[in-house]
C-alpha cells in the first residue's frame, strides 16, 4: 500500500517555548509498503529558526530530509536509514552546513523460545564544516523474553569510534528489563 502524512506547523518543535518567527514549517513523509514484508519511506522539512531581537533578528534555514527502507520476514527484521539536515546561515561568516547520519540493523526473533539477537551499526556526521567529529556506533545484543509474559532481558554490548575531536572512552556492556504493558 501507498501511506503519505503532510502536515504544516507553527514553529520550532516541543523543545521551543515560543516560535521565533512567522514562518510555518512543512513536514511530509510517504511511504510504499510491499505486501507489509518491504516498506520504503521517505520524509523532509523545512524550518527557518531565528536567533536574537528585531531589528538585529539572524537567521538559520534548515532543509531535512531522510529515506529509510524495512524488510520483515517470519522473526527477522532490517533497516537502513539515512538522515541529512542542510542548514543556511544569515549570520555574518559563518558557512552553509550539512549534517548527515546512517543507520543500518538487523534483529531475529524466535518466538517459541522468546530468545532473539540484533546488531546495529550507526554514522554520524554531525558538521561538514567542523573536521574530525564524525562518530561512528556498533552494537550487539541478545534478548529473552520468556513464556510470552510482558517484559525482556536484554544484554548489549556497544563500541564506539570517535574522531579525535569527538573521542572520548566510552564502549559499554548494558544489562536491561524491558517490561511492556
């Protein structure tokens, strides 16, 4: 099936106490399922943010968008998704700037048994202006959910590269309860 959401809003996003500005912001994604196994999506906005006082007011236009691809079969799910965010300044010496992001992941689930694996691999570019601050994420993980009840234990080991700007040790083993209701 086709789905498509549209959406125009006042503004800057929840994190924003009042909007800035008079401009709206149009938001859309579509998305192309393939017979609920393969599902293609495709999404963007645009924002114009403004800093500081009338008359002295700058400017920030952003333009994002993404595309992300799923595949589920019989216990075993993947996505790739790529992210991007153009932002144009009117502040006086700065540059034009992207920031660009990916993610790819593949998870098994057994439901007889409730045991299940994934990995992921995430790469981010957080500035094309600012060298060396890309980061990039590898994760592995085994969960079980036991006798169908409404939570999970879930190891996960995660491994992060850091450009020297970025770096910081920070590889972790994580032990969760995840519990649904």
């Amino acid at each position: 099936g086709f789905k498509y959401a549209v959406g125009v809003f006042n503004g800057n996003g929840q994190n924003q106490l009042f909007n800035d500005n008079n401009s709206v912001q149009p938001v859309a994604r579509v998305e192309l399922d393939v017979k609920q196994i393969v599902t293609l999506g495709l999404n963007g906005y645009y924002n114009k943010r403004t800093d500081g006082t009338r008359p002295t007011q700058l400017s920030t236009d952003q333009l994002a968008f993404g595309a992300d691809l799923a595949a589920n079969y019989q216990g075993f799910s993947a996505l790739a998704a790529f992210l991007g965010k153009r932002s144009m300044y009117s502040y006086p010496g700065l540059l034009p700037d992207m920031s660009l992001g990916a993610l790819g992941q593949a998870r098994y689930f057994h439901e007889p048994t409730g045991l299940e694996v994934a990995a992921r691999f995430a790469w981010l570019e957080p500035s094309q202006v600012q060298t060396d601050d890309q980061i990039m994420e590898i994760a592995a993980m085994i969960g079980w959910r036991p006798f169908k009840l409404p939570f999970r234990v879930v190891l996960q080991y995660t491994h992060r590269e850091e450009e020297k700007k970025a770096s910081y040790p920070n590889d972790n083993v994580d032990l969760m309860f995840h519990a649904v209701w």
